[in-house]
C-alpha cells in the first residue's frame, strides 16, 4: 500500500475514529437488519428473525472490534487507549502519581546534573584538531618540585626540551608551555592611568599551529614569532578580547604595553578555546619574550631553570606506553649529559609520566575527578533508591489492584495487553519525572558549578543532547524495569482468589520488604559518607591552626616586577612598615614572601654548622621570609629566644627563626638558640643564619598537612642575589584592632604613598584564607549531606507507602483483633514492630556496606577514621528515628481503625 | 463445511470476496450469500470475519465502499473493485490455480 493512502488510513482511524465508527455501527446494522429482512421472506415472525439474525451475525461488538484491530494503526489507537486509561488512574490517585514522580524527578535530576558536571570537568575534550593524540608530559604538571628531589619530571628546561624535540622518535610534534600563568600589567599603548591586570601565557611559536587552531581575527603565532630579535606579538583570548576591546576588529595591529614591554596584538584565538592549562590566559605571548613579561634574567639560557611544560602529538599508530619508555630513556640521556646536575641515584630514579591530553591539563579535574565520581557513584545509588521507591509503589498498588485485574482477565482481557497496560502506566509516570528530571537537572547543574567551584567559574555545566540521551534512557530503563515486574506480577494473578475478596495478611511482600531494606541500608551508606565528610569539616575548623587568623589583613605585592633590585628592598620594606603601623586602627605591619595558606611555597635543603655531612636525616626545610615581628603579627607565640626585630636588617649578624618541628626534628638534644646552618649544602659560613628564637607550630601551606620543619630568615637582611637565601617579599600583613576587612583601601592607599608603582593587589583577610582551604572540604561536606538528606528522605517515602499501604490492607484483621480485644496500643506495637524490624535489617546490611564504602573516602578524611564509631552510631540513630517517624502515621491509622467499619468492609 | 475462520483461509477470503464482486457492486450480506453460491455452501462467511476483510481490502485500495439502497429499500453499504482489486484478483487466481495444482500433484504422488 503507498504510503500517502497509509497515512491517509492512519488519520482517519486515529483522528476522525467517532465518524468511521459510526459508519461501521450503521453498517454492521443495516446487515443484521437485511438479515432479518430475509429470515422474515423465509417465514419467521419478525420477533424471531430478529433474534435468528443477531444470532447469526455474532454480537455486534464483536465484530466491530474485530474490524477496529484490522485496521491500520490499531496499535497506535491502543496505546492512545492505554495512555487516556493511564492518565485517568495517575488522575484518580493525585497523591500517588505526584510521590512518583517527585521522586524520580529528583533521582533522574540528581544523576543528570551531576553527569552533566562530570562531563564539563572530566569528559569534555579539547576544542583541537584531533585532540586524541596529544600528550602531556607529566598530567599532574604543577607542585612544589620537579625533578631531583621526588623523581618526578614535570617541568623542564629549554635544553631539555630542545633534547626532547630533537631526539624524539615517538611524536609528530612537540611544544613548550611556560607552567604556571604569568601576572601581567597591561595598557594600551598611549593610555594613562593604572594599568590592568591581565593573565598571560607565554607559549612556544608552534603552540596554535601544533593544535590545528585557525584565529577567530588577525593571525596567530608562527614560530618566526618566538625569537627574541622579532617584534614581540600577542595573541588575545577570545572572551579577553571581547571584554577588553569590544570585539573590534581594530585591536588587530594595537600596541599594548605588557609589564613596560610593547607588544603588538596580531590576532585572536578561536572562540572556543580557552588553553590548554588548568587556568584560563587572557593574553598569549611567545616564550622567547619571557625576560620581559617576567623582568630576569632569560630563563632559555639556564639549563637548571626548569620552567617549561611539554605537550607532545603521537605519531599515527604509536602508543603512549612506547611513547613513554622512549622518553624516560632521554630524559636519563639529557641528565647524563648535563653532567652538572645530578647524582647518578637520582637519574635512576627520575621519570616522566606520559598522560593522555585530549581534554587538556585541568587542576579542577585534577582535583576533583575523583571526588566527582564518588558523587556519580552516589547520585547512581540515590537513582537505585528512586527506583526501588517507584517498584514498591508501583507494586503496592498493582497488588491493591488485583481484583480489577483479575476481573479484566476474567472478562477476556489478554494477558499481554494487560501487560502493556501496566506499562505504560509506569512508562507516563517516569516521562512526567523524566521531564521535570531534566529541569531539576538544568537547575542542579548550574547550583552544583557554584557550589563547587564559586561562581563565575569557566566551567559551563550546560544540558546537552546527550544529557538528554541519558536522562531519557535512564528514565525509559528504569519505566520498563519496574514496570515489568509488578505487571508480571500482577497479571500472574490466580483468577478466582481476590474475586471472592481478599484476607490474607502475613509477609506476602518479599520483594516489597527488599526494597525497603535495601533503601534503608543504601541511605545509611551516604549518611555515613556525609558524616564523615562534616566531621572532617569540623575537625579541620576546629583545629587551631597555630596562628590567630582574626584581625589580620593580607596584601600581595610584587617589588621584583616593578623593578626593585634587591639592596632596595630593606629600604621599602621598612617605610611600608611605618607607613602602615601609621594608619589609624592597625596595630602591627609586616612583610614575608608567602605568609600562611598559600599555594606558593619555598623548600631548600640546608647544612648545620658542625653536623657530619651525612646524615642519616634529610635536612629539608621550607622556609619563609619575614619582616620585624612576624610573628606578633601573625599571633604565633615564641618558644624560646626572639621575634625577627627591626634591627635584624643589613649589615647586622644573619639571622632566623625556626619552628618547633625543626627543632624537635634536627635540635632534638641541644638547645638550638645560638646554633647556626646555611641553606644549601655543604654548610657555607658567608651565608649560615644564628637561631635566635623557636616559634610554635603553626599550619603553614596546608590545614590538613602535617606542619614541616621551617625557618623564617629576616627579610631585612637582604644577601645578594647569588646566595641561597635571595628572594622577594610579596606580602604586606597587617593586624588590625577592629575589623580588617575595612582597612583595604587604606593599606592600598598607604602601599601607594610608599611606592606609586607598587599596586597592592589581592587584598584578603587570613580568615578568608582559612576558609578558602576548607572550601573544599565544605563542598564535599555539603554536597554528601544533600545526597544522603536526598536518600534518607527517599527512603522515607519508601518506608512510609509500604507501611501505610500494609496497614490498609490489614484494616480488616485489625478489626477482628480490635473486636477480640486487642487494645489499641497493642494495634500500635503491631505495626510500629515490623517497620522497626524492617529498619533493624537495613542497618544490618548497610553497616558492613558503609564499612566497606567509605574506605573509598578515606583519603579525604582529617582527623576521623572510616569507620568512626561515633558517626556510625550517631547516623544510625538518626536513621532510626526517621524511620519510626515515617510509621508513625500508619501506625496512628491502624489504632484508628473502627472495629465495626472494618468488619463491614468485605 | 468448512470454519471460515481456518488461518490458512486467510488469503482465500480476499479472494472469494473479490470474486463475487467480480461482476457488480454488493452490500455485506449480498457477498456473504454469493460466497456461499459460488461454493455450494461450503463456505459460510460470518460477519465476525467479513467485515474486518472488507475494511482491511478497502484500506488496501482493492474495494471502494458507498451507501446506497438496497432491492427493497433498505440503506445499505456496497462495495465495488478498484482496479487494485481487479489485478490483486487476476494475480490471486493464478497464485491459487499454480498452489492448487501443486498440491493436487503432491498429494497424487505415492
């Protein structure tokens, strides 16, 4: 048949059903009255042929619906049938089919929301040409070091990466990044006034053509670009360009002045890239340029300036494993080589960590990758609870629906379109929750971004097709799931029994209790998690981190860029300091290089004057530079000895404070005032510091980290630029009488009094910084919690329908024992009994699940165990008295229940 | 005689319908009857089956139906061939003459 004439059929049937039925009514009709007509022609009474007729053609509903199945699109109109009679039970029973669907609105947005974050962050690739075959040199290319001290290679120097682009057998193509992100200082050139803060990543000339990017304007780096003697260019970011010029093509050939350098804009990167590093540059440079962008000397000719980032592209057909024996066989040739360097123990140990690059270097997906996928793990088990909740009332109800459909079994009703009936019942219910799943998701999504990462962060967590494909497939699977099995069930049903009435009572429902017990045990896995991840957040809260963090206000500065040689900064440093104490409100000013909770640290390893050589110890220390009292300012109690003091400044004898885990590690036995060490080895008396006082530990880079052994050398006594000791201060802190977060502005305006070229920049307050490190641990915490609250009141729910249903269909042997005397608190122990039994085997089952479980998490943990009694307890508590809660209801209903009505009711 | 509702009779159905309106326009029980003469009786076509074959046919483009009056008065529905129906009966007929044969053949054969 054609298909337009099908289609013309199918519309008729479908929509204009009245008229055609109407047809057939009058046609069936007009035959059995011609019937008739002829039986009367043959003798009978009229009475009789109508009778005889009716007889022969059969009943008349008959054969129309025979006809109705014959034609096109029957099926279409049954399940049309199917989905009005749906949608008329879902109607008839509102609070039923809204629990339903709320319930899998929240699991499916849950899931979908979660998914479309893991995807954002860890799936997600790269916007290049066949990002596939890229790799990183190292996927984990940031921390305290690289190279001798751990082994670990991430970060190499320009002759390393000209060895690795000149021996290399494995890649198509190598480019160099420089790690980290540069700070730049940016005005266009001509502009007054201040200058912007900008981003800025210095890459190798091949960088864009090595990832296949075409510009969105203007042009991108060559490698003629990345020589020192060409004019220095730069290529915008896309947002950058946006924000900062408007999108004007004209900002193409604009000269702008990057850290007093000009540069020349020659083009924009493609709109949907955004780097390859974990932050996001605003404006890209060429490597050769570092000196300036960076103001030292040229990093390129300094064989032990390990500053680059490597990112290579596999040859066709070569595999990373090959990929990776080929390079740490040349990174051990480049060390030999290099013979400076190295002992031959530490080249045994060195290696570099090939990582697959298609979705780019990501701290986030570093960081949180696997905290996403426990919340995937999580989100699955919450999903399995929505489940299980949706069976058991699906069930419940089918069970209560027993009799109508043994009634339609017995009037003919066939067993699979019975089957399809219940299904697509089931079916409507999860596209409803489905839907409001996805919104919910939309919704989630966006909260679970900020939540996690603050706002304004470059993931977009954005619900996209396949986003859809999985929700709708998740919420198909889990329609046809357990709408199978109470259909199945259901349409099992021996047709005479709940005819004649139904009085059964017992533990008919295995599959029901399962489900409960198996909600009960699953919420108490994620309530655990969650308590174990508050108990974290407590315990690093609560802890006293050694310093007194209220009342202190932190300002970043940096003299090395605005161009202070180092016998400059003594001077700077105290007319900061006076001109600080000077604001009215601050009580102490003082300076240091990287100041507590800060990502950027600074380790050496040092000698102690009259210590052998070897030792059995690895004198390792991180170490700080402070101004005149530091430690005052920071609220760090002396020990023993003294503060760094104003007149620790040049020229006087060199001097340093250690903490207590130095002293305890390497000053075990003898008093450490008065001792003296050098960093470096061997021990360089030029250089060595006198121990003039032990501070008390305080937390250092870390809240969670154990605190390391340090010393705190005086920044006022500056030594020249060769010695160990060399360095900048970049931060001013403050301790203020009041407030600290008013002072900013103030403390800004002193910094520029002092030095108009030096901004104070990142004004924060240590308290700030102290929650800043918990934010982490305050995600984790507060996204377990909302899961665990997500499954406990899911299992809830659960709880409470299979109770409340089990009452209802036990109203009448309550009566009966209501009528033999049965009081009605006994009526009350009745039902209360099984949900706490029920309740007792969750726990059972889920104690050993969460012991298991949470081993998972035992890494994110500080200062609990995995398996803290006190939160199982605690937990377990808690899940007991919502449990009871959720069948106080039931329970209530069942003393309620009026003898005489229940007995009435069969 | 033979139930007319035998699955293999199926496609014989059609055919029998599309015979009997071979010559004129028919309403319901008009094919019925003409059925049971063309076949001496053996086949008895109940509405329970002819109407589905008959909406199906139509759908099939081989019959078009219209109301009109019956021989004494009566409104009645009747159906007549397309010229699908007329070449679905020529190649059913010889579908049928070339299965018959075969089988008269098989059955003959020892």
């Amino acid at each position: 048949m054609p298909t337009l004439s099908r289609m013309k059929n199918l519309f008729r049937n479908i929509f204009a059903k009245q008229r055609t039925d109407r047809d057939l009514d009058d046609e069936v009709r007009s035959y059995s009255d011609l019937l008739a007509q002829e039986k009367t022609r043959a003798g009978l009474s009229a009475e009789q042929a109508r009778r005889a007729a009716r007889i022969e053609s059969g009943g008349i509903e008959q054969v129309k619906e025979n006809v109705r199945e014959a034609r096109t699109g029957a099926w279409l109109d049954s399940l049309l049938q199917d989905l009005r009679y749906a949608a008329r039970m879902l109607r008839k029973n509102p609070g039923f089919a809204a629990i339903a669907i709320l319930t899998l609105a929240l699991g499916i947005g849950a899931n979908a929301a979660i998914f479309s974050l893991l995807d954002a962050v860890v799936l997600k690739t790269l916007p290049v040409a066949s990002p596939e075959g890229l790799v990183f040199f190292s996927g984990r290319p940031w921390g305290t070091s690289s190279g001798s001290q751990t082994g670990h290679w991430w970060a190499f120097s320009s002759q390393d990466f000209a060895y690795f682009r000149d021996h290399n057998e494995s890649f198509k193509e190598l480019c160099a990044i420089r790690s980290g992100t540069d700070q730049l200082e940016m005005r266009v050139a001509g502009a007054s006034g201040p200058t912007d803060s900008a981003r800025g990543s210095l890459v190798s000339g091949n960088f864009f053509s090595f990832l296949g990017l075409n510009p969105a304007a203007g042009r991108l780096f060559t490698t003629e670009d990345d020589r020192p003697q060409s004019s220095p260019a730069a290529v915008l970011n896309y947002p950058y360009w946006i924000r900062k010029f408007r999108n004007d093509p004209s900002a193409i050939g604009q000269v702008i002045e990057i850290n007093g350098t000009a540069f020349t804009i020659i083009g924009v990167a493609p709109q949907e890239f955004s780097g390859v590093g974990y932050t996001t540059p605003d404006i890209w440079l060429p490597l050769a340029f570092q000196p300036q962008v960076e103001l030292t000397a040229p990093y390129s000719e300094d064989p032990q300036e390990y500053w680059l980032n490597i990112i290579a592209r596999l040859k066709p057909r070569v595999r990373l494993r090959q990929a990776q024996a080929g390079v740490n066989i040349q990174l051990k040739q480049v060390l030999l080589a290099q013979t400076h360097r190295e002992t031959a123990e530490q080249i045994e140990k060195s290696y570099i960590e090939l990582a697959p690059g298609a979705g780019g270097i990501s701290y986030l997906r570093y960081t949180y990758a696997q905290a996403l996928q426990i919340l995937m793990a999580i989100a699955g088990i919450v999903l399995l609870i929505v489940c299980a909740n949706v069976a058991n009332l699906l069930l419940s109800r089918s069970s209560a629906r027993e009799r109508e459909i043994s009634i339609r079994l017995a009037i003919g009703a066939g067993r699979g379109r019975l089957i399809r009936q219940l299904l697509t019942e089931s079916m409507l219910l999860t596209i409803f929750g489905g839907a409001l799943g996805i919104l919910i998701a939309r919704w989630g999504a966006q909260a679970l971004v900020v939540l996690v990462t603050g706002s304004g962060s470059a993931i977009k967590a954005s619900i996209d097709a396949r986003m859809l494909i999985f929700t709708t497939a998740v919420s198909l699977l889990a329609g046809i799931l357990f709408g199978l099995v109470p259909a199945l069930r259901a349409s099992r049903v021996d047709l005479s029994t709940p005819i004649k009435g139904s009085s059964h009572t017992g533990l008919r429902f295995g599959l029901a209790n399962g489900l409960v017990i198996f909600q009960i045990a699953a919420s108490l896995v994620l309530l655990i998690g969650a308590g174990l991840f508050l108990r974290t957040l407590q315990k690093l809260a609560g802890q006293d981190p050694g310093f007194d963090e209220d009342h202190v206000v932190l300002a970043r500065i940096d003299p090395q860029r605005a161009g202070y040689t180092p016998e400059q900064t003594p001077a700077l440093y105290r007319a900061l300091i006076e001109r600080l104490e000077a604001l009215p409100g601050v009580r102490f000013a003082t300076v240091a290089y990287s100041g507590p909770l800060d990502d950027d640290t600074w380790s050496s390893n040092f000698s102690i004057e009259g210590m052998p050589e070897k030792t059995r110890l690895s004198p390792h220390v991180y170490k700080e530079l402070v101004g005149p009292n530091y430690f005052g300012t920071q609220g760090i109690p002396i020990v023993f000895g003294r503060d760094i003091g104003l007149q620790d400044g040049p020229g006087a004898p060199l001097v340093t404070v250690i903490n207590e885990a130095m002293a305890k590690k390497f000053f075990a036995d003898v008093n450490p005032i008065g001792r003296r060490f050098s960093l470096g080895s061997p021990f360089n008396s030029q250089e060595a510091m006198t121990i003039v006082g032990v501070a008390a530990n305080a937390r250092y880079y870390s809240l969670r980290e154990e605190i390391p052994p340090m010393e705190f050398c005086a920044a006022l006594q500056v030594p020249d630029e060769a010695s160990h000791n060399a360095g900048f201060a970049r931060l001013v802190e403050v301790r203020t009488a009041g407030d600290p977060s008013v002072l900013s502005s103030e403390i800004r305006g002193a910094v520029a009094q002092v030095a108009g070229n030096l901004p104070a920049t990142r004004i924060n307050t240590l308290r700030q910084q102290v929650q800043a490190q918990l934010k982490q641990n305050l995600d984790a915490a507060k996204l377990s919690t909302a899961f665990a609250a997500l499954a406990l009141l899911l299992a809830c729910i659960g709880l409470y329908g299979t109770m409340a249903y089990r009452v209802s269909r036990r109203t009448n042997e309550i009566g009966i024992r209501m009528t033999l005397g049965a009081q009605r608190a006994n009526v009350f122990w009745l039902v209360t009994r099984e949900c706490l039994l029920l309740v007792a085997i969750g726990l059972g089952v889920g104690v050993p699940a969460a012991l298991a479980a949470t081993r998972v998490i035992a890494s994110q943990l500080f200062g609990v165990r995995a398996t803290d009694p006190l939160t199982f307890a605690g937990v377990a508590i808690l899940l007991l008295l919502v449990a009871l809660a959720a069948c106080y209801i039931p329970a209530q209903r069942a003393m309620r229940v009026d003898p005489m009505v229940a007995l009435r009711y069969e | 005689m033979i139930s007319d509702r035998t699955d293999l009779l199926q496609g014989t159905l059609d055919m029998m319908i599309l015979k009997s309106l071979a010559l004129d326009q028919m309403h319901g029980l008009g094919i019925s009857r003409r059925i049971e003469q063309l076949t001496k009786g053996t086949f008895q076509v109940k509405p329970g089956s002819l109407f589905p074959a008959l909406h199906r046919m139509e759908e099939e483009g081989w019959l078009v139906s219209s109301w009109g009056e019956s021989e004494n008065n009566r409104r009645a529905k009747y159906y007549r061939l397309t010229r699908a129906g007329r070449r679905q009966l020529n190649s059913e007929t010889q579908r049928w003459g070339r299965i018959s044969l075969a089988i008269a053949r098989a059955l003959e054969a020892s």
